[in-house]
C-alpha cells in the first residue's frame, strides 16, 4: 500500500514540475503568439519611448553639444532622435523583436552586404559600420546609434557611450 502512494505523489510533484515549468520559461505577446524567453535572464519588454532611456543632457555631454530630443514609435521599433541647431544629429532606434532567435536573425541580415567591424565588449554581439552606425544585439533586442555630428571624429567611441547608458536602462 505504501509504494503506490509514493508512486502516486511522485507522479503528482513530476506533473506540477513540468507544468510550471512550461508556463514559466515563456510568455505571450499581446496577440497572444509565444515569446521565448532567455535561458539566462528574460526578454525584454517593447520601448515606448526611447527618448527615456538616455537624457538630452546625458547626449549632449558625450557628443559636446545642447541637442533636443524627439521620440517616436513604429510598430516595434522606438526611436529617439537628438537633434543640434546644424543638420546634425545622434538618433537611437530600439527595435524589441519577440524572441531571441528572431533578434538573432534581424542582426545577423543587417550585416550582410555591408562592411563591418565586429566590436566587443558590449551586449550580445555588436559591429560598426565603419562611418557612424552601432549595431547592438542583446536578447531580444536591437539597439543601433547612430552619430551624424561632424565635430564628433571618435564616433564608435561615442556609439559605445551611448549604448552602454540605454542597455541597462531597458527592461
């Protein structure tokens, strides 16, 4: 009598581990579509305002000019656009894809075709674009900064900058 008890509870814990399990590890979009989550951490959330994750002042003092900042937001992807009193500007685009592997595959097709140096020491993986664009891949999302300020000459520097205040900041 004792062991079928012993196999009954086991087999109850084993059931509730695999279901909690199952419904922890993911979790669903708005649509109600899956969406993957990391193995060492979750993905991060949609950004409804880009412009929150690095202060005018913050961008101002890395690019050594007063910039005004402008968001917006296109499906998936925010952008924040700081602006000086030239054509010049520093804008950061956040694009959350669902899952890891479709961050993956968004990062990996904008490097094709174009010349790039692979850069470390930040997120995931991340490459220049030679001239005045960071690519960024962690998790599941994309972050590139892009640095169009002529008195700026150290721009993957200042890039870097930028994207070390807004990876943290995601959530």
């Amino acid at each position: 009598m004792r062991w079928p008890m012993i196999l009954l509870g086991l087999m109850f814990i084993l059931s509730a581990c695999a279901h909690s399990s199952a419904t922890h590890g993911s979790t669903t979009t708005k649509s109600g579509a899956p969406m993957a989550t990391a193995t060492h951490g979750t993905t991060y959330a949609p950004v409804h305002d880009a412009c929150a994750l690095a202060s005018v002042s913050e961008i101002g003092g890395i690019v050594g000019l007063t910039v005004q900042a402008q968001s917006t937001i296109v499906q998936s992807l925010a952008t924040c656009t700081y602006t000086v009193s030239t054509q010049d500007f520093v804008q950061t685009n956040i694009n959350i894809e669902p899952s890891i592997d479709e961050a993956q595959n968004d990062f990996n097709d904008q490097q094709a075709g174009v010349t790039i140096t692979n850069v470390t020491g930040i997120g995931d993986a991340a490459f220049f674009d030679g001239n005045e664009t960071l690519t960024v891949l962690r998790k599941n999302a994309i972050t590139t900064v892009i640095l169009h300020v002529a008195s700026v000459q150290q721009k993957l520097s200042s890039d870097k900058q930028i994207a070390h205040l807004i990876l943290p900041r995601l959530s």
